[in-house]
C-alpha cells in the first residue's frame, strides 16, 4: 500500500536533511499543511529549533489577492512559518522524489472566531466556541470553499486533503483544556456541540423545531451529566434524550449543512485544480461526529470525494462503512499515529497495516514525521520496509 507523512512545513524549511530523512522512511507522498489552525509544535531533529509554536490559525502562504476588503479572510503567518513556507517546504520534498498533497484545515479557527464571535458555534446555554464556525451561516461557509480551493491547489501539488471539513463542537485539544471533568461521552458531546447561533435557529424552525424548546431540551437531557449520573455515552442515546422526533429534526438540518458544504467546497476545489488533482476527506462514519474527522454519510461522501482519510489508531474498525461503498479508484486511507508519546504504536504499524487492508485500506497516512522521534521513525522504517 501506498503510505504518506504527515509534514508541516517548519519541519522541512531551514533542515536541508529533512527531505531526505521523510523520503528515507520508505513513504512515497507527504500530505504538507498549507493551512493550519493554531499549535505548539516539537521539532526534535530541527537544527534551529525545538519547539514551534503557531500563534493562531493561518495559512502557510502569501494569502491572494481576491481576499482583499474581504471579511472574513485568512491570516497569513507569523515568524513560525514566514514567507511562503509552504512552497518552500513542497519544492524540498519534491527535490527528494516525494509526491506533495496539500493538508487543508477548514472549520477549526480560533482566530476566525475571537475577531468575528458571531461566526462561532453557540451551545444550547449560550456559550460561544471561537474555535468552531458555524458552518450554516452564509459568509462563513463562502470563506471556507474559497480557503479550500486556494490552500488545496498550491503550485506543485498533486492533491488535497480537507480537515475539519464539517461541524465543530465541544471535544478541542485547546490550550490548558479543563473540560473533562465530567463525563460526556459521545452523546453529551453532541448535545453540547449543537448551535443555536441565528441561522441554525432558522434551519431547526425549517424544521419543525421550535429553536427555544430545542434549547431548553438540550439542558435538560444534559442535566443529569452535570450531577455525575451515568448515561449511555453512545450517539444513539440522543434520539432517547431528545425524542426521536426531535432528534430526526436536528440530525436532518445539521447533515443537510454538512453535506452541501462538502460539495460546495470538493466542487471549488476541483474548479481550481488541473486534471487529476485529487481530493480526499478526513471523515469519520458516523454522520454525527464533530471534530477533525467530520462525521459523514459514507456513500454520499464517497460519490462526492476521491476518498477519505479515516483515523485507525484506536482500531481499524471505521473502515468497513466506507469500504462498503468504494468503487474503482477510490482511496481508503487508514491513518495511524506513529508517535508513541500521543499514543501511537510505530511498532505494530506493520500488523496494524495489514488489518486495514483487510478491512478496506487502500493506502496509510502516518501521522506525524516531524512530530516523531528518532526511535518511532526507525520502527516506521522497519514496518514499511516489510511491505
């Protein structure tokens, strides 16, 4: 199988052994990030540095000239990737004989959302995300088909893959997190990652949804959450919290949003792309997930999307739904954290590989060559050499 790095371009840019270290792993293609949200970085074999941290949310390019006067727009970014770093860094790894995908993050904007509150997610209390648009409001949802078609289809690159692209809730690896004193589970993070900003009010009353009694509902299945009741933590309990109805309802308006949002945002793309760019998703299954992996209709993705990036380091498992519905040529990249201090197991990559193809895979993503040490990259070494 085809494998491909993880990479961020102030892994590569002033390391000229970098491109040739990724390329020594045995990986054929790096996906580089050409737009990123916000993150505090390690760069163990940089000779300059050894922690990155990115401020905020950027892209890692000179911004075009089209987003001029134009609210919201995309921040290029600071020292921690200056210039066009992001071209920099894909002309190095090209030099090595490494295919360059674009790393795209959409509805996953700090900034976006501290200089813009109104395009924020808001919860049934009235608590605004800055981290996560709302991606049913108008202009937020034209700032992100414009970002993906820009940011996906730099000079060089041969594909894309789009992160974030779907809703954003709770769950966020933000700084100093302190929110998981009380156990969630799968269902309350949905409930707490519902919005109730003024155009998803609107599209729960196109409906049927009266948007206060939703509310209200909301806070008072979470109730028993907040005095450490037990619940069934799985997605399927919302449709016993909510009423089946009700719950039928918002999944309806929130899938709905999704959906066309993928499909505004893949068209952009292809619009801008030359023949035979292609484009995957980081998606996960489960059409209610929020987060990174956008939660999707595995068919409906898969008619819209070259393929998906699903994540498999907790198991392999979210493939079989997407396998279901591949035809020729689609890509079912199962992608596999190979840093052992986040939790990944570099080690087992060459079984874990070999159960993902069994269960569908076509390819692997490795996450992350720059994040990764010495030792985790020779076990990735070892497991690719063994294909």
């Amino acid at each position: 199988m085809k494998a491909a790095a993880f990479v961020y371009p102030w892994d590569v840019n002033g390391d000229p052994d970098a491109p040739a270290r990724i390329a020594g792993l045995g990986v054929e293609q790096v996906t580089l990030a050409a737009a990123y949200h916000s993150t505090r970085a390690l760069t163990p074999r940089h000779p300059r540095h050894r922690i990155v941290t990115a401020e905020h949310a950027a892209v890692l390019y000179p911004p075009g000239d089209d987003w001029a006067g134009r609210t919201p727009r995309p921040h290029p970014a600071g020292r921690w990737a200056p210039g066009d770093a992001y071209g920099e860094a894909a002309r190095a790894l090209a030099g090595a004989g490494l295919a360059v995908h674009t790393w795209v993050v959409l509805a996953h904007n700090s900034r976006l959302g501290a200089e813009h509150p109104d395009t924020s997610v808001v919860n049934a209390y009235g608590d605004r995300y800055p981290w996560a648009p709302c991606i049913a409001q108008g202009a937020t949802r034209a700032y992100l088909t414009d970002l993906a078609a820009e940011a996906a289809v730099r000079p060089g690159a041969q594909g894309t893959e789009l992160e974030s692209l779907g809703w954003y809730g709770l769950p966020h690896l933000h700084a100093h997190d302190k929110i998981s004193g009380v156990r969630l589970g799968e269902a309350g993070e949905y409930l707490m990652s519902l919005c109730f900003c003024p155009s998803c009010r609107t599209g729960y009353g196109e409906q049927g949804l009266d948007a206060e009694e939703l509310a209200a509902a909301v806070r008072a299945a979470l109730e028993p959450l907040w005095r450490g009741s037990a619940v069934d933590p799985g997605l399927p309990m919302v449709a016993e919290l909510l009423g089946e109805e009700r719950a039928a309802a918002v999944r309806a308006w929130r899938d709905g949003t999704a959906r066309s949002l993928q499909e505004e945002a893949v068209a952009a793309v292809r619009a801008a792309a030359p023949a035979g760019f292609q484009v995957l998703l980081h998606a996960d299954p489960v059409p209610g997930h929020c987060g990174a992996n956008a939660g999707v209709d595995p068919a409906h993705i898969l008619s819209v999307a070259d393929g998906v990036v699903v994540p498999c380091t907790g198991g392999t498992d979210l493939l079989a739904p997407f396998a279901a519905h591949a035809r020729e040529g689609t890509v079912l990249a199962a992608n596999f954290t190979v840093v052992t201090g986040m939790g990944g197991s570099p080690r087992t990559l060459a079984a874990d590989a070999s159960r993902a193809r069994a269960d569908g895979a076509t390819e692997l993503r490795l996450y992350h060559a720059g994040l990764a040490s010495d030792g985790d990259l020779a076990a990735v070494r070892e497991a690719l050499a063994a294909r």
